[in-house]
C-alpha cells in the first residue's frame, strides 16, 4: 500500500522521521509514504534534509534521470528497513530479534559513504559540517544517514522507543521528564488506543 501525503513528523531526529517514513511499519503490509523519487525530494523539503532552492535543482536532476533516480530510491528503501531493524535490535533485550550482519554492513557503509560527502565550513565562533549544493538525489539523504550515525554513537540512543499502539513500529526517543513516553504521537496513536479501550469497556459493560 502507499500514500501520496507526508507523514507526520514525531521525531526530533532527522534519521528517525526518516524509518517513520512507512506507516504500520511492523505489521506485514506497512504503507509506504515514499513512493516516487519526487516524493522523497518533497519530503527532504519538509524534514529539513533540503532547502528549497537546491530541491528544485534537485528534481530537474530527477526528471532527467529517472530509471536511475527509480534505482536510487529502491536502495535507499533497502537501507531504510535495515537501519530500522537495527534500531529495533537495540530496545531492552526480548523486544525485538538481534540485527543481522548484513543489516548491520548496510547501516554502517551508508553512514559511512554519506560522511565521506561532508565538508568543512569555516566560521565564527565554530566552524561547522555542512554537504555540498550538489543537485542530484543522493544530496537528499546525506544529512539522514549522518544523522543515523549520530543516533547509534551518541548517548540520545538510550531514549529510544517504539510506539506502544500494536502495529504502529514507530520510532521516537523519550525525552520526557520521566521518560514514560508510550506513543509516537498522542494526537494519533495514543487516542487511538485510548478510544478502542473506550470502546471495549462501553461494550463488556453492555453484555453484563
């Protein structure tokens, strides 16, 4: 299944608003939000992987290279769902199945091609990471790959979480107070939930 709108972003962290990019992520028929490469570019724009003036250089690089930008997609999907079963093996122990090496070598070599992109910007107080205004799709997914490197090397990797709602797999880390986040999204989510235990209760009440 897919959809053509944009899934909402419930994640503080690029690379993980990047793996919520398919809904019902662990149910056997997820929705895919990225269905084209022009998607992706549009997606890019709202996560902030993209300022609106490369994107359009972007998709004019897209609408000439289509066959290959369809290929470079599929690749990024595949790299998509191995960084999510990564970070899936890395909640508390019993909650999901060890990594495999080859998601693990997937992970590691993307991270690694997009951190080899990066360039060094002089400046004021600090000098800063920044990537290259190269209009080709790839430009679209250095930042989240950097940022899927960040997560697994820094200390943000002890919050992580995955969405209470069965079904939902989403990916979020716990920044509350008393990390006693449940939801990807109480808006969504968490309602959800609570309206069907709603329901459920209203219905063991009637059949008393």
């Amino acid at each position: 299944m897919a959809r053509t709108r944009l899934p909402r972003r419930v994640s503080g962290v690029l690379c993980l608003n990047f793996v919520n990019t398919a809904d019902y992520h662990a149910t056997d028929r997820p929705v895919e939000y990225l269905v084209d490469p022009d998607v992706l570019v549009d997606w890019a724009v709202d996560a902030a992987a993209l300022d609106v003036g490369l994107a359009a250089g972007v998709r004019a690089w897209v609408g000439g290279h289509r066959e290959r930008a369809e290929a470079q997609l599929a690749g990024l999907l595949a790299r998509r769902e191995a960084l999510y079963r990564v970070l899936l093996s890395l909640l508390p122990p019993g909650t999901s199945p060890a990594a495999e090496d080859r998601d693990l070598r997937l992970v590691a070599d993307w991270v690694a091609d997009a951190r080899g992109h990066a360039v060094l910007v002089p400046g004021r107080p600090r000098w800063r990471w920044d990537w290259p205004a190269e209009a080709t799709l790839a430009r679209a997914w250095w930042p989240v790959a950097a940022s899927a490197g960040d997560l697994l090397t820094g200390p943000g990797l002890e919050h992580l979480g995955v969405c209470d709602n069965p079904g939902c797999g989403g990916l979020y880390l716990d920044t509350s107070k008393n990390h006693s986040r449940r939801w990807c999204s109480m808006e969504v989510c968490g309602n959800a939930v609570k309206s069907r235990r709603h329901s459920a209760r209203v219905r063991a009440g009637r059949g008393r």
